[in-house]
C-alpha cells in the first residue's frame, strides 16, 4: 500500500511539473508567391528555346527566412522573423516564378540545365538582396536586387 502512495505521489508531481513549463511555440507562418496570375495572350517577343539556369543568390539567403532590414537603426544587419518563413529558399521559389513568365514571353519555350535540351540563348540572373527594408518603425518596402 506505501509503494502505491509514492508511485501515486509521483505521478501528481510529474503531471503538475508538466503544466508549470511554457506551452510549445507555435508553428511558423510559411508563405510562397502566391498563385500565378494570369498574363494576357501575347506574341511571342523571342522564338527560340531560351536556358534559364536556377536564380543564383548569396549563402545568406539559402535557408527560408523570411529577412528584414531596419535601416533607419542598422541596415547592414538582415535580421529573420522569428515565426514566418518561405516555403523554400527565396531563389528556388523566384527561379520558378522567373521560368513561368519567360515561357510565357517565348515561342520556343523554357529549359532548365538538366533537361538536354537545345537552346539559342541564356539568362542568368543573381539575387543580391530579398528583404524588407523599414525606412522607419512605421514604413517599409520590399527590396529586390
């Protein structure tokens, strides 16, 4: 009977000691581009199959934050919200939206590096900045280079 006291005593500890630690964080908000608009039909501005290698960017911006800037107090520190991310690195999700729009633009269409695939020029591009930039605490803007 005194063992089932300590092992009931016990338990009661164990189970309150659970209710006086903080409650789990909460998941973090993921976000992409959203869906693609739509484009008016155009002609086609280039007929030939166009290469578009995947958008190249800084090692900074390889995993999914989501990065802020507050230059009106230190613009040169990026700074990543604690509870938002990117569903994917910034690149990756700007190199798809990139190829959708220059199919849309070509007549021979988009090819990536891996597809084997013939092709009559390239465009390569570089992120160098995605954040958002507070000009004030009140004030900001996207930053895209």
């Amino acid at each position: 009977m005194r063992a089932t006291s300590v092992l009931a005593a016990l338990a009661i500890a164990a189970l309150a000691a659970c209710s006086v630690l903080p409650p789990p964080p909460a998941p973090a908000a993921e976000f992409d581009f959203g869906p693609v608009r739509s484009l008016a039909p155009t002609a086609p501005r280039l007929q030939q199959t166009l290469l578009v290698p995947d958008v190249g960017a800084p090692g900074w911006m390889d995993s999914g934050h989501l990065v802020y800037r507050l230059a009106y107090r230190d613009a040169s520190s990026p700074r990543a919200y604690a509870n938002s991310r990117w569903v994917m690195p910034p690149a990756a999700l700007y190199t798809g939206r990139l190829r959708e729009r220059v199919a849309a633009a070509t007549g021979g269409g988009v090819v990536a590096p891996g597809d084997n695939a013939r092709y009559g020029a390239a465009l390569r591009v570089d992120l160098l900045e995605f954040s958002q930039v507070f000009d004030a605490a009140d004030a900001s803007r996207a930053l895209v280079q």
